[in-house]
C-alpha cells in the first residue's frame, strides 16, 4: 500500500535533500498508481439492461421483435401487423396491442426502448427521443445477405442475442438449401400503375438467387420505378408476378387487369403473386424465395 502522505511529502523534497532510497521508492509507486488507473479506465462498461418494455411502430420491425422478444418484453406492435397483405405473422400479431406511430400514443405506453424503421414516421421519432425516450431504428433491407445484419440488430437492441443469433443460423441454413443452379430464365415483377423494381431491391435479389433474370433490372431501373406495358410486352417474361389487388380497388390497379397483361400472363404459363413475405428482411422472405424456385424449377 503506497502512503500517500510521505508521496506528496517526498514529491515536494528536493532532489539533492533525498536519500538515494527515498528517490528510487516513489518510482515503483508512481508506476502502481497509474498502472491501476489505466487498468480501472479499460475495464468493460456494464452492458445496458434489456429493455422491459419494447413497442414497435415498423412492420418489419413488428416481426422481427415477435419473432426474438422474451415473454412479456413486447407491448405493442404496429397496425399494419395485423394486416394479411402486409405482414406474415398476422396470427401472432392479434395478441399484442395495436399502435398507429403517433408520438403521444406510443410515449402514454411507457416504453424504454420503441423501434421504428428509417423512415418510419419521422416527426414521432423526433419527438419521442426529445421525450427522453431510446429509439432504435432499423434500415430496409435491400438484399438477402443483410437479413442477418437486421436480426442481429434487432436482438441487441431487445437484449436477446442469443436468440437473434439462433435465428440467424436458421436464416442462413433455409437460404442455402433453396440454392438453384439453372440458366437464367425471365422474369418480371409487375405492381398497380405499372410500377416494378430493379436492381438493389429485395425482390430482385429473390428473383437473382432463384435463377431469373428481373425484367426491370434489365430494362435499367435501380431500385422502383415504372415499367411501360409496352417494354413488359416485348421483354416476354417467362414468369410474371404480381400483387393481389386491394378491396375497393383504386385505377391504378386497372393496369392488372390489361388485356396485354393478361396475354403476357398466359403465354409465361406460370404466374406467382408477390405477398407480405416479400415485404421485410425477415426469415419468411424464405418462403417467397421457396415459391420463386419452385416456379423456376417448373420452367425446366
């Protein structure tokens, strides 16, 4: 134990007033001291509590936190889980409460962790975090390599890497297993107004891992953009896939009912519709890539 009384003593005693002992001591000393405050600087903080009570106001966002929360962690999801074309976990989603992303109705929840998309209703995040309130948001993903990022993410926010990692392993060994090695066929994905995506978009990384060629990315759009039905027509796809129309359907869903379109549709013989397992980087977009290699198989 150093005493540090006779230490600010002896810093203070002129060198040529102190034994050749008293100097050689307070060396040894002064290394101890700092040896101990570095050691004490690099220790690991504690990690952050897991936080008891997550809502989600994303709906990718929903389903990943009902897929990795603990019992009882969860709170609140967004409507739009409950929505069947919108979210694949629809059942799972009607046990949880309901929340529409407002600021005020999320903080009346009480949450200490709320987690949003990216551009998930901006003014509520904004506001939330100056209420003091820890938001996570997650970014959309763009291609099946990052699904595990996101379930990563998302695991670590709840506390639950474990389990995040677990869904991990189970992510990658589903992809790897619907692995195709064909020829590229085409294909074309085909939405109200004419609307498709290309290059770095999920869909197209569903299509490119199951061996088709996306009409779109061709046609040169990167990310979503509209495709004429006169381009659609000349690409001949072999594959066309299209969304279900929404109740009360709007004019632009007219162009899914086209005579061409319809042409297009019975020439390629196969048609697959795009569904809430397209939608988010979440395990079951396994299941659209199942349904995509399964058409692609068909064409052989």
């Amino acid at each position: 134990m150093v005493n540090k009384a006779a230490y600010r003593r002896d810093r203070h005693t002129s060198a040529a007033r102190r034994p050749y002992a008293r100097q050689t001591w307070a060396i040894p000393a002064l290394f101890a001291i700092n040896a101990a405050f570095a050691a004490l600087c690099t220790t690991p903080a504690a990690a952050d509590p897991a936080p008891a009570r997550v809502v989600s106001i994303n709906l990718c966002t929903d389903q990943l936190a009902m897929l990795l929360a603990a019992p009882g962690q969860l709170v609140s999801v967004s409507d739009l889980a409950t929505d069947i074309r919108s979210s694949s976990m629809v059942d799972q989603a009607a046990a949880y409460p309901a929340n529409h992303g407002g600021a005020e109705e999320v903080f009346l929840l009480h949450p200490d962790l709320v987690l949003a998309g990216t551009y998930t209703t901006l003014g509520s995040v904004d506001m939330l975090r100056r209420l003091g309130v820890r938001v996570v948001q997650v970014p959309p993903v763009n291609a099946l390599d990052q699904v595990p990022e996101q379930i990563i993410a998302v695991g670590q926010a709840l506390g639950r890497e474990d389990a995040a990692r677990k869904l991990v392993a189970e992510f990658q060994a589903g992809l790897a297993a619907l692995a195709v090695d064909l020829p590229p066929a085409t294909a074309a994905l085909y939405f109200p107004n004419g609307y498709t995506t290309g290059k770095g978009t999920l869909a197209d990384d569903v299509l490119t891992r199951t061996g088709f060629a996306n009409v779109g990315a061709t046609a040169g759009l990167t990310g979503g953009g509209t495709l004429p039905l006169e381009r659609l027509v000349l690409a001949e796809p072999q594959v066309v896939v299209t969304s279900t129309p929404y109740p009360g359907a709007s004019r632009a869903e007219e162009i899914l009912s086209h005579p061409a379109l319809a042409e297009i549709r019975k020439k390629a013989g196969i048609s697959a519709a795009s569904d809430a397992d397209w939608v988010c980087g979440t395990p079951y977009i396994l299941r659209a890539v199942a349904g995509m290699r399964q058409a692609r198989e068909a064409l052989k």
